[in-house]
C-alpha cells in the first residue's frame, strides 16, 4: 500500500499543482464535465427529454446536449434556471 497515490498527487504528477496554467485548465474542464453529468441525471430522473428541458427553460436543445457532454461552460444563474425551473429542483452551492 505504500505506492498506492491519491487522486489529487496524480493529478500533481500529470497536470502540476494547482495555479499551474495547465492543471487549472484541467480543472475547469472537469468542473464542466461534471455539471453535466449531474445536469443529464436529474434530467433523466424527470423523465424529461433535452428538448423538453430546452422549451421549459428558453434554450435550445443543443446547448443541453453540449452541457451534458461537459462542451460547454455554463454560468450559475444559467445552471440554476435548468436545475430549479426546467427539472423543479434545489440547487446547493457550497464553498468549503
């Protein structure tokens, strides 16, 4: 066990520490997968179609495809229209 690495001392060794150009872009672009894929479950959870989420929200289909692939940044407040108004749920931002 003693070779055994956490996720972020390999992220270290592949992308360099955080601050580093390279890792932040890293970063951000994992933050963007993630939204969307927690965006495509909730939206499957609500039997909902990207479509049908686009029309409840005033966007278009393919900007939710493009989040729920994690190729698209998104803005909070834009996020929070398609958690809270298209899907009916809570959105929980936390800073720890």
């Amino acid at each position: 066990m003693e070779n055994v690495k956490t996720f972020d001392q390999l992220l270290d060794e592949k992308y360099g520490k955080k601050g580093n150009i390279e890792r932040d872009r890293f970063d951000a672009s994992s933050l963007a997968f993630r939204l969307g894929v927690m965006l495509k479950e909730a939206r499957v959870e609500a039997k909902l179609t990207q479509e049908e989420l686009a029309e409840k929200t005033g966007t278009k289909k393919s900007y939710i495809s493009r989040i729920e692939r994690g190729s698209s940044d998104i803005q909070i407040s834009t996020y929070y229209k398609l958690i809270e108004i298209g899907l009916g749920k809570q959105l929980n931002i936390s800073i720890g």
